[in-house]
C-alpha cells in the first residue's frame, strides 16, 4: 500500500461509516442499487428509498420482471429518473445476457446500462474484492486537493490525471475497504464546504492546505447562465374527479413517468386539448406559477385547472394506450416527476 491509502484506511477505521444499510453486504445487487443511487444523491435522502427498493424488488430478477411503472413510482422523489430507468434495464441486461449474475469484467460491467468507470469499479471493488479504482465527486475532491490537480474534470486530459491518480493509490489489499474509506473521507472530512482540515490526516502533505488553495480546488465546472422555460400544466378533472395523464416518451426529461399535458404558455389550450386527445373542455383557472429547476435549466410551471365536459366516462383504469384517467383518491403506483406530484397533491386537497 501507498502511505496515502494506509492513512485513508487508518482514518476509515476510526471515523468512517460503518452501519449503512448496504454495508456489510458482498450481494452485488444490493450495492448496484446503492451505488446507483448514490449517484448525485446524499446518503441521508437515499435510505429510505433504498429500504422500499429491496423491499419490492429482492433480487435482480425480481427487479428485472418488473413493469416500469412500478420501477419508477419508487424513484419518485428522488430525481434523475433515467437512473431509474437504466436500473430496469440493466437488470433485464443481467437477467438475459449473464444468466441471473452480475459479470466480474470491468467490460462486462460497464456494458450495463447506467454503469460507467466508477460505479464499476465500486461494484467489482465491493462485491468481488477486485482492484479498480473509483473516481466519484469525493474522490476527485480529495485526490484534487491533495495532489494539486488543478482544472475541470470535464477535460480528458484533467480526467486522465485523475484516473492515473486514482489507479495509483489504490491499494492490492484491502480494496474494499479502501473503495469505502476514500469515498467517506471525501463526504464527511474533505468536503465540498468548510472541510475539517485541522483534524485532516492528511494535512501536511496536501498541497490545497499548505497553499492555501482549499477554496479553489477542485477546479469548478466553468458556470453558463441557467436558461428559464416557461410551459403551462394542464390538470384536467372529469365529472368523477379523476385527473387526465399522459406518459412521457422513454427518453429525454422525466423519461417514461406520468406526466400533464404541457403546452406552451401562448398556446390556445381548449384547442390544443381538442386537436391532440379529443378532449373539450371548460372552466378553465390559472393557477399560481411555480419554479422546477433541472441540472441545466429552470422550468417555471403555469398551472391551469379545467373541467372535461364529456359525460361519456369509460377509462377507469390505466390502458395499454399512452393517456389515462386516473383516480388519485385511491393508491396509484406511478411514476411522477416531483412538480406535478406537488400539483396533484395540491389539487387533490383543494
């Protein structure tokens, strides 16, 4: 081992974490599931989701035979849903093409959807006990400022210097336990904001400290300014309360949820509705605006509430087709993005 990653795994021993709820598991299905969703997500947030997930879905077959929806209506809330749908995908990947179990090559791994270097790595580290390194965002912060490495990990020759740092300090024993201690230094010693130097192992010979650069590394994504869209959300209830839905194409934003008809804000909306889904409508109210923002936009949401005038009531339930009506007053397992959950919620109490 390097001095660098006995320090780590020293501290790890004293002050990592240790009673996760995927820790202490070599089932690669359960760490896959962490992993995943990890990603982008703090620990505290993701627990919860992550008890419900094995709770509905034991196993990679189980999670496999499962219909999206389900899939995604346990995601709710938890954001970047193509996570989400990879996680489904992948598992039919698994199931299909590696007969139930999860591939041991670095390849074969990435070749599942939804699995890149790093989370690869972590899998086959954990699960397998195999050498890879891991670069997620509290490695990188702490390999950043440790050794210097200045400039936006976006850039292939800043990743370069990243992954060879990450290879070179990743121990030929005790890997796992290695994976976890780096990835902990990073979230709870190292961190984005205020970072616990003065107890840091590592103090004397990181470069940020003794330059004083903590604040300027690692070097921040160079900013854009965030665009603002507009769209308006229709909800439209029949004379049984029962709210019009859409399902989202598989891809792009809320990929694959359950979604209101969007239009945009100088849209004529009764003939839209008409036009698009034969629906007529009447009394139309404008809600108040609301804000979603995205990684890279803001979304501000112009609810307008209306009424179907047909009489003709005979979706009860949701079809094969890509529209339903759908009854909010009873238990629905949906996938919903989070504004227009807020929108029915707040619709439905009304």
């Amino acid at each position: 081992m390097t001095t660098f990653s006995d320090t780590i795994i020293d501290w790890h021993h004293q002050h990592g974490r240790h009673d996760l709820p995927w820790q202490g598991t070599t089932d690669p299905y359960k760490i896959w599931v962490s992993e995943i969703m990890l990603q982008q997500t703090q620990v505290t947030t993701v627990i919860p989701y992550y008890e419900r997930f094995l709770q509905r879905f034991p196993s990679v077959q189980t999670l496999a035979s499962a219909n999206i929806d389900e899939v995604l209506h346990l995601w709710t809330g938890l954001g970047y849903y193509a996570r989400g749908r990879n996680l489904h995908k992948a598992a039919q990947q698994i199931v299909n093409d590696f007969s139930g179990e999860f591939p041991r090559n670095l390849d074969d791994m990435m070749s599942l959807s939804g699995i890149g270097r790093s989370t690869a790595g972590a899998i086959l580290s954990f699960a397998f006990s195999l050498r890879h390194p891991i670069l997620d965002g509290n490695v990188k912060r702490v390999l950043s400022r440790v050794f210097g490495v200045e400039g936006w990990y976006g850039k292939s020759a800043v990743a370069e210097k990243f992954w060879l740092l990450a290879e070179e300090h990743t121990p030929n024993k005790k890997i796992a336990t290695y994976t976890q201690a780096i990835m902990d230094f990073g979230a709870t010693l190292c961190t984005r904001s205020k970072p616990s130097c003065a107890i840091c192992p590592l103090q004397k010979s990181c470069i940020a400290f003794t330059e004083n650069r903590i604040a300027e590394l690692p070097s921040k994504k160079p900013k854009k300014p965030i665009p603002v869209k507009t769209c308006q959300m229709i909800i439209i209830q029949n004379n049984h309360d029962h709210v019009f839905m859409l399902q989202r194409p598989p891809t792009g934003i809320w990929g694959g949820l359950w979604s209101l008809p969007q239009l945009e804000l100088d849209t004529d909306i009764k003939t839209s509705l008409s036009e698009d889904f034969g629906l007529s409508i009447d009394k139309i109210k404008i809600g108040q605006v609301f804000r979603h923002t995205f990684s890279h936009y803001h979304l501000d949401i112009q609810p307008v509430y209306a009424r179907f005038i047909d009489n003709d009531y005979s979706k009860n339930k949701i079809q094969d087709t890509a529209t339903a009506w759908i009854n909010f007053n009873k238990t629905v397992e949906l996938g919903l993005p989070a504004p227009i959950k807020k929108l029915l919620i707040a619709t439905n109490n009304k």
